[in-house]
C-alpha cells in the first residue's frame, strides 16, 4: 500500500503542465460595441469580412479614425478587432504572437480576411473564425478574446 502511494505520487510529480500559454500576455480587454446606433450598424452578421478594430485611439471604421471610445473600455495587448467570420462574431487581441514571443508588441492590421504583422509579415486567416497563421512564421492564432452578443449590444472581454 505504502509503494502504490509512493509510486503515485512520484508520477504526479513527473506530470508536465500542459496547459497553453499564448505568447500575447493577456492585458485586460473591455469593449462594448452597439451595432443599433449610427457608426456600427454595418457592423451585422450578414456581412461577412466586416470588422471593427478599437485600440486607445479609439475605433477605426470606413478607413478612418473616429471617436474615442469610453474611459471605461481597455484594449488588450496590441489592440481588438470584432470580425464577422464565416463561424458569426469573433473577436482577438491583434499583438502578433510570434513577435511578443520575442519581446516586441507589434500590432496587426486587417487586409480583407487576414490579420498581418507589418514586421514579421505573418497573415492570420480571419475569415474562419480562427486566426490561424497562414505562413507558418508563427506557431501561435491569434489571442482569442470571449464575446457576447445580446441585443445588438456585442461585449468583448478576456476569455
């Protein structure tokens, strides 16, 4: 009885953790975007490839920044984009994994379905609703951020 203990405990010992760590630390996120009034009601789950991306500037929408956005709202780590995807609503931290992994934020934009890293020049597919990295620079998606939507209101927040 006294070796089964033993032995069991020696191999919860030698139990590696296995549990993901992104590279892209995780910074608190809080942005609430209504699709019902004026600057975001293009923003639908019809509309595939629409995307709305909020950082401290504020929000970028129609190729401009516009308004900024509540004192209240926290950005993540390079900044958040909202995507209709072919899965509905998603949302990520836009920091590039593969460059935070080696101490550098550097903060993705959004080409048609693709997230791109303007400095490792990694694209991460959008579209599928799982920003997987299309070039294999990276090893990493994109930081996957929790969001609700209820009554065109759509939360976004860390998972």
């Amino acid at each position: 009885m006294a070796i089964g203990l033993c032995l069991a405990a020696l191999l919860l010992c030698a139990c590696e953790d296995t549990t993901f760590r992104s590279s892209v630390p995780a910074y608190p996120v809080r942005v609430v975007i209504d699709t019902r009034i004026g600057a975001f009601v293009h923003f639908q789950p019809t509309s595939l490839g629409s995307h709305v991306v909020v950082n401290k500037d504020g929000y970028f929408l129609d190729g401009k920044w516009v308004n900024a956005v509540s004192a209240m709202d926290t950005w993540g780590y390079g900044g958040v984009v909202a995507y209709v995807s072919t899965m509905g609503y998603v949302a990520f931290d836009l920091a590039c994994p593969y460059c935070a992994g080696r101490g550098s934020c550097q903060t993705c934009s959004i080409d048609g379905m693709n997230a791109v890293c303007p400095h490792c020049g990694e694209e991460y597919d959008l579209m599928s609703g799982a920003a997987v990295p299309q070039k294999s620079i990276s090893h990493e998606t994109l930081r996957r951020l929790g969001l609700v939507n209820a009554d065109g209101r759509i939360t976004i927040t860390q998972q």
